[in-house]
C-alpha cells in the first residue's frame, strides 16, 4: 500500500502562508566590500522583519565570521569580525560564533549565534543527511539562532523575544553557506509562519514512522525554514492536524482516509 500525504496540515487559530515571502526573491544578494579572506568563504543572507526591510550578511572564513551589523554590504568593519568561541575537543572545523545583538530599525534583536559543525556527526542520526553527507564529503552542518523581536508575540527569548533557529536541513534539503553571495540562502527570521514538515517525510508500509511538523518561517534554499520556539507562543492545547490518503489495495476501489491530531511536542 502506498501512502500519499495530502495538503492538510493547519492550525486553525493560525493564519497560514503556503511559500516563503514572495519579497524575499527580489532581495539583491550582493555585498559592496569585503575583507580578505584566510580560507575560502561561505555565504548565507538573513532577511529579518515582515516586509523584510533590513539584511544582514553572514561570511564564515574559517574560525571568523563576518556580520554586516550595518546592513550596508561592507564587511570590513572592526565590529563586523567575529571570533569561534574556544571548545574543548571540539571537532577540526567545528565552531560556535556568538555575534550578540542586531539591530531591525526600531527593533533589537538578541543572541545572534551560528553553529558549525561536522556533518558526519548529524549523519549519524539522520539518514537525509548521510545521503547529502556522502555526495559532499567536505560539507558542514550550520545551524543559526536569533531571538527576535515581535510586537504582539510573548516567547521564552529574552525580554520575551521569540527564539527561532535555523537547523542542519528541513524538507527541502541540508542546509548550507554558498561558495557566492549570488548562491546564498536567504533566511527570514520575524517573517510570516506557516505549519511545514520538519524534515523529509517517508512513509513505509509495514513500518512506524513519525510525521513530525514544525511552524516557522519559510526562506530560500534548502534546510533555510527558520522553526520558531514553541513555549510561550503556542498554546498547548492548539495541535496541528494531518490527513493520510492511503492508496487501495485493489484497483477500482475507493482510497481509504485518516484523519489524526498531533498533539505530542518535541
């Protein structure tokens, strides 16, 4: 028996996009200045706000990371420079750059940090990921995290911030830091929410699987879904739902229908 997921997810007390924010793909991916690099860079855009207005680059150099605080395109700021945080027995390659605050025009953002990792560690516990692992032996897991600000949300951020993270992949795939600017994913933190799979989704007849959903913000590229925090923002007692249209077992017959309500959080 084959199984086909229809497009039945909501939460009824949500309005729901069906795509990213379609401003979002008329963002200029483009810096005016840049440092000199030790190490080939990788590149990711975050679009912060709902229209969005204010951009803010992301470029790894190795154990640096650049922050366009400014939102200007120029990287080469004293500011902008960002050190890894020191780890003991950190993996080679692995780093946690801490960057602090960042400023939306009249909003404050918080806890800006991004996490790099090896993606042969999360290929352990995912098997998305050991595909994509294997087909890129030199890639590398980045989550990024942002306590933002939203007038009208209350979450468990600081000063009641919602938290929302990017992590290593969703349903469109792993994600990465381009090798251009031009390639960059863009990330919308404080854009509108929509209720999508967490992860790719595969259902095997004669298996248990999990369907697991996350709500948050969709952007551009692959694993660039930024999942908000659930305490705080969600009430508990409002589940997502899911529809399951099974194929019949004999041609000619009439697909069985399974209606279920989600009601265990991660």
């Amino acid at each position: 028996m084959r199984a086909n997921l229809l497009a039945s997810l909501c939460l009824f007390w949500l309005s729901v996009a069906a795509n990213a924010e379609p401003g979002l793909s008329q963002v200029q991916r483009k810096l005016s200045k840049e440092p000199v690099y030790r190490t080939k860079p990788k590149y990711c855009l975050l679009a912060l706000g709902p229209e969005p207005g204010t951009r803010v680059w992301l470029v790894q150099d190795g154990d640096t990371l650049y922050v366009d605080r400014n939102g200007n395109g120029d990287l080469t700021a004293p500011a902008d420079k960002v050190a890894a945080e020191k780890q003991d027995a950190a993996d080679e390659g692995a780093y946690i750059f801490k960057a602090g605050d960042i400023c939306d025009g009249e909003r404050l953002h918080k806890e800006l940090t991004v996490y790099v990792n090896k993606l042969d560690r999360l290929a352990e516990i995912d098997e998305n990921v050991k595909t994509f692992a294997q087909r890129n032996p030199g890639g590398r897991g980045y989550q990024v995290f942002l306590e933002v600000e939203m007038p009208g949300w209350k979450g468990a951020g600081i000063g009641g911030r919602v938290q929302q993270r990017v992590f290593y992949l969703d349903a469109n795939g792993v994600f990465q830091f381009a090798d251009r600017a031009a390639d960059a994913p863009i990330v919308h933190f404080g854009g509108p929410w929509q209720v999508s799979f967490f992860g790719p989704q595969k259902l095997t007849v004669g298996r248990d699987s999990d369907v697991v959903l996350g709500v948050g913000s969709p952007g551009i590229g692959p694993g660039s879904t930024a999942w908000i925090g659930y305490e705080g923002v969600i009430p508990t007692d409002k589940h997502p739902t899911l529809e399951v249209e099974y194929s019949p077992k004999h041609a000619g017959d009439r697909p069985v229908r399974e209606h279920y309500e989600l009601k265990r959080r991660c």
